[in-house]
C-alpha cells in the first residue's frame, strides 16, 4: 500500500495520483486535478500549519503541551515555568528559570503614556477594548519589534508582552471602578503581583490568599495554549504578513474577544443566573433541544469528549470556594451538567462542558465582574499566542495566510449613472 490517494476526476475521466502525508494531502496538489480547491468555511478539516506546540486529542479528550499532560502541569507547574516550556520546548532547568522570572518581573511596567492612553477611555469602556488597543499601542513604543528575523529581539519582545499583560488587565480593571491604577510589586510572584495591581487600595502590602494565588495560576496554566483555535489563527493570519507581535496579539485578542470564543464564561454565568433555581433546569433544557438557545459552556469544535480543562477547574472550583464560600449558582451549574450528561440530544451530538463552564464561576468568586473574565483568558493565552507566532516566523513553510474564495457575486456589469437607478 502507498501513501497516496488516487483520484478519478469524473469530468474528464483522468485519474491523479496525490501523495498523503501525515495524514493529509496538500491542497495545494488538488490543483492538478482540473484546477479543484477545497472549501473549508471555518477551517474544520483544513491543517494550516505544522506545529510542534501543543497537543489534542479532542476524541479522548486529552491535552498536552509540549508533550506534557496538562493535569501534570496543572498540579506541579507554575504558570512562568508553562510559558517557558511553551516558548522553548523543553521545561526549565532552575537557574534557566529562575533568569526567566526575573526577565518577566523586571519588564512588568508599562510606559506612563500607555496608562495615559488607557485614562482617556470612557468610563465604562470593555477592559477587552482597553487591552487590545493597549497592546497595539505597544507597538508604536517599542518600534524594533518589528525586527522579527532576530531571536534576541523576538525574547525581549515575548518577555515584555507576557510581563506587561497583567499591569494592562489590572489597570483596565481599575479603571472601570473609578479607582488609581496601581503599579507593579516585583517583590510578588506574578500571579500575587495580578491580584495586587487589582485588589490594593490603602494598605503598605497586599497579601492574596496563596489558595487564589495558585488557583489563578492553574486558570492561566490551563489556557496558556490550545493549538489552532480562532485567536491563535489570528495572530498566525496577521503575524504571516510580518507585521511586529504586539500588532499580531492585538489581533488575537480582538479574536478571544467575540462570545463564541473568550466570551462563553461570561455568557455561563448569565445563562445560570437567568436559570436561577434548580426547578427551572427541565424547561431550559427543553428549549435548548428545541433549538431556542444554547447550553452555554458546553460543546466544543475538537473536544468531543469531557475537555480535560473543566476537570481541573471543577476541582480548583471547590478549592476555591472554600476561602470564599460557595456560590449559589454552583449547584446549578452541576445540577445542568449532570441532567446534559444523560440527555439523549447532547449525548448523541457529543456535547459535554468545555473549560468556560465551571471558569466564570471562579472568576466571580474571586470578586472579578464578568467583563473582566475574557482579559483573564487573554493574560493566561499571552504564551500560547506568542509561542504560535514564534514558530510560524521561523516556519521556512509558511506563506503570507491569504484563502481564496468562491466568488458568487455578478459580473461585469455596466455602471449606471446615480439618476437612472
Ligand atoms: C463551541 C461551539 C461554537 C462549537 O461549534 P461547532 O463545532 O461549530 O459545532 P456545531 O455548531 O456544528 O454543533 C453541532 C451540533 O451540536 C449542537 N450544539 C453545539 N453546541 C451546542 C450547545 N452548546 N447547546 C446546544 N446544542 C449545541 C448544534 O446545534 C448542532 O446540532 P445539529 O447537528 O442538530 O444542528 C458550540 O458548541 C457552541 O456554540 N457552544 C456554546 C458556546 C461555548 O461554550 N463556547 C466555548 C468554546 S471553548
């Protein structure tokens, strides 16, 4: 047997020999066979990319970065030791990681012309906008991060955009209370350093609840990377034309911000509260099944098992809820998931709770208001977007990402003058 696919084009009666390799074919050798193209509306069947970042198995459900299961990374790592690994391949000897938190902790200031940029929003302006116009404008204040070819440039400019995203997310965050930003503390970890930008007010130190500390670092860990979904496609898209990284991430947070995407925690969390008791769980789900909404949180383009993610923050969830007492809506949430377990309709189209399920529950319990979950995916996303960016501009492979079409619309019309339309 060879690795190849015969191809019989019945317009002409010729047959074509394509090579499979890796278990695809290229598309672009479908053009031999009569100038065919392959239509993939949303890339469902489409590899855009060799990658050698992170793996899934959405069938088993199982997550590995670099190789490593995510429920080990989880449980022993810390989130600077996942970036590392992410970015480099290989976990962190100590003293490789001991000069990478201290790179991270010494670029965790923003410019003061950033924080004046982020003070002329409106008061009510989404911390997602803020943080991704902010990120952007980070551009125009390192202009030699559009030297992409130069490792040593690419490290600096990785370092200072997973330093600086916290500031940007917690500056965001006070702004939208009316409250002074406050400045990094490089005396804390970097998850502890987040919850004090957010969190201080009066007092000389902030000391979080290690509990919240590790907890947040376990969210961050578990969103750091998940190959190519919407966001990392993003920064891959805008990243092929060469343009500097702080304008590529800019792009994937644009794209983590749409409620299909980063958004569904937050969308959970309205679901449960308009839900409001267990009684009303029988007729939410009738009309889900019926086609009137969604089961938000649940579902997933890969995972068509349990999404190995919402194990583990079930488990942070109570871990959590125990420093901060239990949320009321938790006893919906698993009320919902153990009624959608046994229901036909989502067994059969293999829906089970993806991470955003349990995640907003979280969040809240930690004080943070809805519009501020998909900035906390975003901070914990930083590595994974940078690592994907990374390999596609050392990827000799990789082409300026431009699709083609199937043009429906008319055709060489003649204009007519605006008085005899
Ligand atoms: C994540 C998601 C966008 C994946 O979508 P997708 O891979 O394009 O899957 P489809 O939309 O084709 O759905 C396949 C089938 O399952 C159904 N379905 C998918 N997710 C569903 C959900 N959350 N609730 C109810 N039905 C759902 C669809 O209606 C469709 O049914 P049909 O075959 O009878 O038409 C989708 O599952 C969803 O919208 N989930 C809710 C939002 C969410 O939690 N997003 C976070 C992702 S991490």
């Amino acid at each position: 047997m060879t690795d190849s696919l015969t191809i019989r084009d019945n317009r002409t009666g010729e047959e074509h020999e394509i090579e499979i390799v890796d278990g695809t074919i290229r598309a672009a050798d479908l053009k031999k066979v009569g100038g065919l193209a392959t239509y993939d509306p949303g890339f469902v069947n489409t590899a855009s990319c060799r990658s050698a970042i992170t793996y899934i198995d959405g069938e088993q459900g199982i997550l590995e970065y670099r190789g490593y299961p995510i429920e080990q990374l989880a449980e022993q790592s810390s989130f600077l030791e996942v970036c590392y690994l992410l970015l480099n391949g290989e976990l962190p000897t100590s003293d490789q990681l001991a000069q990478w938190t201290h790179d991270v902790t010494h670029h965790t200031f923003l410019h003061e012309n950033i924080k004046s940029l982020m003070t002329g929003f409106r008061y009510d302006a989404h911390p997602m906008g803020m943080m991704m116009s902010s990120v952007s404008a980070l551009s125009t204040f390192y202009p030699h991060a559009s030297d992409i070819s130069d490792p040593e440039n690419r490290y600096l400019q990785i370092t200072r955009m997973i330093a600086k995203m916290p500031t940007i997310g917690a500056f965001a965050y006070r702004h939208s209370q009316g409250k002074p930003y406050i400045y990094p503390d490089n005396e804390l970890s970097y998850c502890a350093n987040f919850l004090s930008m957010l969190f201080k007010m009066s007092e000389r130190d902030y000391a979080a609840d290690e509990r919240l500390v590790k907890a947040l670092e376990v969210l961050f860990i578990l969103h750091a990377d998940h190959e190519q979904n919407c966001s990392a496609n993003a920064v891959r898209s805008v990243g092929s034309s060469q343009v500097d990284p702080y304008s590529a991430v800019a792009a994937g947070i644009g794209a983590l911000y749409g409620p299909l995407h980063g958004g569904a925690n937050e969308a959970v969390l309205k679901m449960l509260r308009r839900i409001g008791s267990t009684d009303n769980i029988p007729s939410f789900i009738e009309g889900v099944k019926a086609g009137n909404e969604r089961l938000m949180g649940f579902g997933h383009r890969v995972y068509k098992n349990y999404d190995p993610r919402a194990t583990i923050i079930k488990k942070a969830t109570e871990d959590v809820f125990e420093v901060t007492g239990v949320n009321p809506l938790l006893e919906i949430a698993q009320e919902l998931e153990k009624i959608a377990l046994e229901d036909e309709y989502f067994v059969s189209r293999k829906l089970y709770p993806n991470v955003d399920f349990y995640s907003g529950l979280i969040y809240e319990a930690l004080e943070f208001p809805p519009e501020m979950f998909t900035v906390l995916f975003a901070i914990g996303r930083t590595p994974g977007w940078l690592a994907q960016w990374q390999e596609l501009v050392t990827d000799k492979e990789q082409k300026i990402a431009r699709p083609k079409q199937i043009y429906t619309g008319e055709r060489q019309r003649e204009f007519v003058p605006i008085d005899q339309r």
